[in-house]
C-alpha cells in the first residue's frame, strides 16, 4: 500500500529565466525516438531528455524526489513512457499548477501520485524539502504548512494506494 504522507527533495522546473514552466508535453517529457524502448527500468534515463536545460534531470534525480511543474504538465500525445520513465527513476510525485488530462490519469493509473497546487508559491527552489499530505492536500515546508493543493478523489485515491489501477481492480 502507498503511503498517503510523502516527503522528498524537490525539482522545479524553470526556464532559463528562472520561471515555473508551462505546457511541458510528453514529448517534451519522454521524446518520440525513445519509443522503441519497452523495458521500464531504462526509460528513466531519458526523463526530461527533450526539455531545455533538464537534459540532465536523470543524473541528478534520486529515488523519492518530488517534481514540482506549471500549468498543463504532460498536455500532448498519450504516452504512457513519460509516466513510466518518472517511476522508473523512483520519483514519488509530481506537483503541478494542471496536468494534461489523459497525462494525469495515466499517472494516477499507474499510482504515480499527482497533485493539482494552482496557488504555489514562487520561491520553491530546487533541492528544498516538502511534506504532502495526500488525503487533505497540505504542503509543508520545514513543518509550516504552505499551501493546499487539491487532494485527489475517493476513487484516485483508492486506485494510488493500492498501487494500480490493476492491482485496485485484483482488490474489489
């Protein structure tokens, strides 16, 4: 079973001006020429690898880590890599403004825990250390609470923690 209260280390993900990026893509996120790839575990290395100035996410990524996103993360073609390549590099959530609907189905599917945060604060930096609360949506940085993100449904919620939606239907 999943643990509802997560903590890691975060990644934001900023432009070369150091803005919150919007409209990350799926190719963006697990390019096309990486298709032909069906082994999960290597998917991760190529994580961000079409995002400018994040080729290198996949070396410095550690298992637990926290990607923290803009408006419409994974928008773009269904494509179930650019969840499996997060997985595959052990990150436990990803936080975003909005997500691509299919995108954060997938996600949610594959119990890779998604939370919509649309009134994030803008001085998240790279490396800090947040506690999310899946179940109420509180996000805390050094044990103060700084914000709410919206909780994911009854349902999403069932289906992350049993750590699938095939393992959440093997269960009903």
């Amino acid at each position: 079973m999943k643990k509802m209260i997560i903590e890691g280390r975060i990644w934001v993900l900023t432009d070369g001006e150091g803005r919150i990026m919007d409209d990350i893509d799926t190719d963006m996120i697990f390019h096309n020429k990486h298709l032909h790839i069906t082994d999960v575990s290597e998917m991760g290395k190529y994580a961000l690898g079409n995002l400018e100035g994040w080729q290198d996410f996949p070396e410095r990524a550690e298992k637990g880590d926290i990607i923290i996103a803009g408006e419409n993360f994974g928008c773009g073609s269904s494509r179930q890599q650019a969840v499996d390549c997060f997985l595959a590099l052990g990150i436990q959530a990803i936080v975003a403004k909005s997500f691509g609907a299919i995108y954060k189905r997938n996600a949610i599917n594959s119990a890779l825990a998604v939370m919509e945060w649309s009134h994030m604060p803008q001085d998240l930096k790279n490396g800090d250390v947040l506690e999310i609360d899946m179940e109420s949506g509180d996000i805390k940085k050094g044990g103060t609470l700084i914000g709410r993100a919206r909780p994911m449904s009854p349902v999403q919620t069932a289906i992350y923690k049993a750590g699938g939606l095939f393992s959440y239907a093997r269960s009903i």
